[in-house]
C-alpha cells in the first residue's frame, strides 16, 4: 500500500508517520517549502513529544518520504488523504474549506487509477459530497471513491493517540473503499480497536460533535468552578465527585481558564454555524461559545483581584503560553486573551515557556520573554500560571518568594495545594478552591 498524506501539519506528520510505522509507504505533502526542507534534514517542524525519533526510523526505513510535489505523490497512491487546516472563516464563524477544496483539485488532477480520498481534516457534513463534485467536474474520468475518517488525536499525546485510539472512523458506502481503509488500518484491527463504518456523513458529524461535547464538559466544569468559589465549594472535589459515576467519567473535569486551541474554539463555532444554517440551533453549544468566550476575558480581572484591584504599573510573570502542555501550539490560547488584557490594564509582562515563544513572539507583542521560570518572575508583582507544563508544577517555593516583590500568586489550573501554598506564605488565587483563610 502506498498513500499521500496532503498537509503535513500536527495532523498530517503525525497521521503519515504513524502510518508507515504500521508498514504503509507514505510521502507527506506540503506546500510550505520550508517545512518539507527541515523535514529533510529531520528537523521537526512542530513539537510533539517522539515525533524525532519516529519520523528518523521510519525515513531510515525507506517508508516514509517528504516532498513539496502533489502530483507525484499522488499519481502513485492507493489512497491520498486530506489533511490541511480547515480554519474559521474570517467574518462569518462557518470553517474555511477553501484548503481542503484547493487539495481536491490538485488531487483530481494527478490521479491515476482507482483512488480512494480521504478527508482526515475536521470538515462540515456534506463537504464530503462537494469535494466528490470537484473532482467529478476536475477529472470527469477519474476512479475513485471519497471517504470520511476524521482523526481524533490530542496535540502532546499525538503518536499514542494515533496508535491506540479509542475508535476510528470510517464514513463511506463504498466496499472497495472501505477495503482498502480497512488494509491501512490493519494493525489496529490486531489490536482490537472499534472500528466504526458509517455513512459519510455520520462521519463528518462524528467528530464535531465529540469535539463539541467535550468542550461542553468543559465549560460544565469551568461553570461550577465559578459557583464552588461563591459557595465555599472544592471543584476539584466536586469532579471526582461527578466524575466517578461512570455515566459521566472523570476526564475534562479540570477547571481552567477556558478552553482553547486549534480546534474546540473553530469547532464549537462551526457546528453552531452548521446548526443554524440548516434551521436547528444547537442552543447548547451556542452557550458553551459565549461562556467560553468570557471566561478567558474573566481570567485577567481573576489576576488583576489578585493584584489587589489594579495591575497598573505593575510587572507580571506569566508561566505557560501554549494552549496546553507539550505542544508549541498558540492557536487561540486563552494566553491571547489573558496577557493583552494585563497589558491594556497597566501591566508589564514577563513570560516563558518550554516551547511555544517561538508562535507566540508572533502573536503577543509587548511581552519580556525570558529563558526559564525563575528569571520570569524576579522582581514581579504577581506569578500567573497559564499552562501547566511539569516543570511548573514543582517550583522552589521558596526561590519563587524571595523572587517575586509580593508572594501573589494566580494559579489558572489548580496545580499547587492550597494548605502548601498558605504555609509557604503565598497569597494563592485559584480556580474553584476558595481561597484558606
Ligand atoms: P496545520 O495548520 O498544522 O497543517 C495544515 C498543513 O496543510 C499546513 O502545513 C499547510 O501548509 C498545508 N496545506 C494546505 N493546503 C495544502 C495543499 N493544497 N497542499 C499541500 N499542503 C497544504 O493543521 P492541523 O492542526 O494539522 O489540522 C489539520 C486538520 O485536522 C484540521 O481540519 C483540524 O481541525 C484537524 N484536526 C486537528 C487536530 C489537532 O490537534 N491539531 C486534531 C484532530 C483534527
């Protein structure tokens, strides 16, 4: 078997390399001349924990190939999948398609005998019926069927995501399709992996409404998190609580400071969009979009409370940029919304992470970007911790206070005890835990 993967992004490197380690012969495509040529010096162009080293075996191997030519790669695939970034549409919410429409051409164009497409990115139900009518009007000849298999994986556990799901699904009517998908997916049949055929469809509907449950439990949680801090409640305790009833499970219970990344935020509000353009409004996901969109404004007022009402003229640690641990992703961030807000409110602001200050000294202007923690927060007013990378779930206390001019600290994702924190003499604000008198 040999397939294309189109767009070599957090999706495609990684669903092309996991592929050939299951033994398929796969040529990552991608635009971005850039990409592909750091590829071929095995320099990855995303960070996401044992990329390197599979990548390496697998380009050693023999079955894994990087390349900017469309054509080539697809004219000798048995299946070429579809995985580029499907954005939200400036002005109107719906999720730009242009990309995956763009590949379906070029596809129909260097197509030679029966091949099976395959949209990997997270598109609108239907978009499988119009890149079928693309490259029916491109290439009136062509043999080929169009499939659905929308991925699941999480950035920062891509590879194990990848290589033991939870479930794949496969959206297509087609036997001669769904056979050859079945081939490409043969090691997780070994591993007794659900594998659910659905229509096309079903498919596409699959995923966002898994992606926009999710964000639902979140917001949930985030919600409560809010009610616990009026009422004197734990949320944590109220999610293990909730959470060890099997029929609601115990994960995307963490409070936090909203959701984010690259793709609850587009997701959520293509699937309201969708909604509404067929005449049945999902009312609950529009809310979960609304309060999300607050929460993140929320945070910057949660510092500046913290900072004793103003922030003006202060300076402020900032640890975390990333929308969440062991990835470099800043894709709608909620550190986007938090730090802008700290700065228009008088702050200046000092920011590390392990990763991502490459992304975000594009995104957020203004900001100190320092090496490592503790230079981040010498001589600052307050500490924030935006994302809980390892490395800041254990700072030294004690350096942290002898640091900082005040011992505030902001804990957006409720990492450190509270007691620890009283009897290390900080002025501890998290989220949903009152604070310890
Ligand atoms: P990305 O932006 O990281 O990568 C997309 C890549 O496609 C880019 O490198 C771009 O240069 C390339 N590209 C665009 N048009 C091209 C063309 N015609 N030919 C060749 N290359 C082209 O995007 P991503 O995060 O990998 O997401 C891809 C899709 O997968 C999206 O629909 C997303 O919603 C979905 N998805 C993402 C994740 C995730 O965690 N990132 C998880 C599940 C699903």
């Amino acid at each position: 078997m040999r397939i294309a993967m189109i767009g070599t992004g957090y999706v495609g490197l990684v669903s092309g390399a996991c592929f050939s380690e299951f033994g398929t012969n796969v040529v990552c495509v991608d635009k971005d001349e850039t990409k592909i040529n750091k590829l071929h010096e095995n320099i990855m162009p995303i960070f996401e924990p044992g990329l390197d080293k599979l990548v390496e075996n697998n380009v050693s191997g023999g079955r894994l190939e990087f390349t900017t030519d469309l054509k080539e790669a697809v004219q000798s695939a048995d299946a070429v999948f579809i995985a580029v970034g499907t954005p939200t549409r400036r002005g109107d919410g719906h999720a730009d398609l242009s990309y995956v429409y763009g590949a379906a051409k070029e596809i129909a164009e260097a197509m030679d005998g029966y091949t099976v497409v395959v949209t990997k990115s997270t598109v609108p139900v239907g978009t499988g019926d119009e890149v079928e009518r693309i490259i029916r009007e491109t290439r009136p000849d062509a043999d080929f069927d169009v499939v659905s298999n929308p991925e699941f994986l999480r950035e920062g556990s891509a590879i194990e995501d990848f290589m033991r799901p939870d479930r794949v699904v496969i959206g297509t009517e087609s036997e001669r399709a769904q056979e050859v998908m079945r081939q490409l997916y043969r090691p997780l049949f070994l591993i007794e992996t659900p594998i659910l055929f659905t229509q096309r469809r079903t498919s596409e509907l699959i995923k966002y409404a898994a992606n926009t449950f999710l964000a639902a439990k979140i917001t949930f949680i985030n919600e409560i998190a809010d009610l616990c801090e009026e009422v004197g409640a734990d949320v944590q305790a109220v999610s293990k609580g909730i959470g060890l009833d099997g029929r609601i499970g115990k994960k995307f219970l963490h409070a936090g400071p909203g959701y984010g990344g690259s793709c609850f935020p587009k997701d959520t509000l293509a699937l309201v969009k969708t909604a509404q353009q067929y005449g049945r409004p999902l009312k609950i996901i529009e809310t979960v979009v609304d309060v999300n969109e607050q929460r993140k404004k929320q945070m910057a007022e949660k510092v500046i409370k913290a900072c004793g009402g103003s922030v003006d003229g202060k300076k402020i640690a900032v640890l975390g940029v990333a929308f969440k641990p062991n990835t470099d992703d800043m894709r709608d961030s909620p550190s986007l919304d938090i730090i802008p807000a700290l700065q228009e409110a008088g702050a200046s602001v000092a920011a590390f992470d392990p990763e991502a200050m490459g992304e975000a000294k594009e995104m957020l202007s203004g900001v100190d970007w320092k090496e490592n923690s503790y230079d981040t927060m010498d001589n600052a007013d307050a500490l924030v911790l935006i994302t809980e990378w390892n490395e800041f779930r254990m700072l030294d206390l004690d350096r942290v206070k002898g640091l900082l001019n005040a011992p505030v600290m902001v804990d957006l994702r409720n990492v450190y005890n509270r007691q620890e924190m009283k009897d290390a003499g900080f002025d501890y604000t998290c989220i949903g835990r009152p604070k310890l008198e």
